[in-house]
C-alpha cells in the first residue's frame, strides 16, 4: 500500500469556528500533503473535453476535475456540521478557503490589534524563580508563533533577547560562559536554551 492512500485515511483537523489560524496552518498543509494545494489557491476551470480527445486529453482532464473534487471534500471533512451547512452551497474549493478566511480571520484592524495585544504580553513575560526554562521558552515561542500567524514578522533572535534580559539571576553564569564563547547576536534560540538546561541538570 503506498503512502499517499495511508496519510488520505488520516483525517483533517476539524474547524468548529475558534483558532482558525491554527486550523488554516493545519490545513493547508494536509491539503498539500495530498498534493491538492493547487485547487485551493488557483481558481482554474475545467474545460470540456474537445472531440476526439487524445488519451492523454482524457487523462490530465479528469486529474483536474479529481483534484477540484478531492480538494473541495477535504474542506468539508475539515469543518464542523454548523460550519459545512454555511459553506456547502459553494462551488469550489478556493471559494469555499477564502469564504472561510474572510469570515473567521479577522479584518486587516482586528489582526493588527491582536499583534498588538500579543507583542504586549511578550514584552510583560517574566521568568519566574520556579520555572525551568524549557517552560519558560516555551511560553515565549508560543506567543511568538501565535504573532506569526497572525502574518507578523517576529524573529527568534527576539526571543534569545527577552530570554537573555529577563531570566532570574541564578543563570548569570550561564550568560558570562555565553559572552566570553560566542557572539551573542547570533546566538540561536536552541543554543540559549541548551546552554540554560546544561546548568538546570
């Protein structure tokens, strides 16, 4: 049994109306495991076959229409019962994609305010005593990612920064050792937390 017809027997993420960002993520990249990609984001037409269609006319013919059709049941696989009865009048799979978006993303003001409420919470993180720092990095990145979604640039190097300036002061050492070897503007986020985790052990 080859792999594609294993991973389709895998069902999508279902969407029931709350974190569409994360479902779209989801999504779209099952849809281009499946290599159905192509029928979401471009909007192509099927054309009828002409007369005395060649093989290979007939052959390239019904993989577009498949794909359309395979693509278009993903989506509606992919939602919730409430949410496939709003979409399951729509003729396509991209109408049905940017009909999605448009209604659960979130105006260009709303994710503009979202950013802004999420790049607040990253700058009021603090470590705490008790906390290790896997859990703590983890709360950074979950922010950062969440910022990401939402169509924002946010390196990790902002990560390493926060990271740098806001652990308690039993890590000093730790960041000396990182001074003295390396330069720490291009230090990476792995290496900080290794370098973290080495003196927590």
């Amino acid at each position: 049994m080859n792999v594609e017809s294993n991973f389709s027997r895998v069902a999508p993420s279902v969407f029931d109306g709350e974190s569409y960002d994360l479902w779209a993520v989801k999504m779209e990249t099952y849809l281009e495991a499946l290599d159905l990609w192509e029928a979401v984001e471009e909007e192509y037409e099927v054309l009828p076959l002409p007369e005395n269609p060649t093989m290979a006319q007939i052959k390239i013919h019904k993989e577009r229409k498949t794909t359309k059709a395979k693509a278009k049941s993903c989506l509606f696989a992919g939602v919730s019962q409430t949410i496939f009865t709003r979409i399951m009048t729509l003729r396509s799979a991209k109408i049905i994609w940017d009909y999605l978006k448009e209604e659960y993303a979130g105006d260009e003001r709303i994710r503009s305010m979202q950013v802004l409420n999420l790049m607040r919470e990253f700058e009021l993180e603090r470590m705490k005593e008790s906390e290790k720092i896997k859990e703590y990095s983890d709360k950074l990145l979950g922010i950062a990612n969440k910022i990401r979604l939402l169509g924002s640039n946010f390196p990790d190097s902002r990560i390493v920064e926060k990271i740098l300036v806001t652990v308690p002061e039993k890590y000093e050492a730790s960041i000396a050792s990182l001074e003295n070897t390396r330069d720490l503007s291009k230090i990476t986020f792995a290496e900080v937390l290794h370098a973290f985790q080495a003196q927590e052990q």
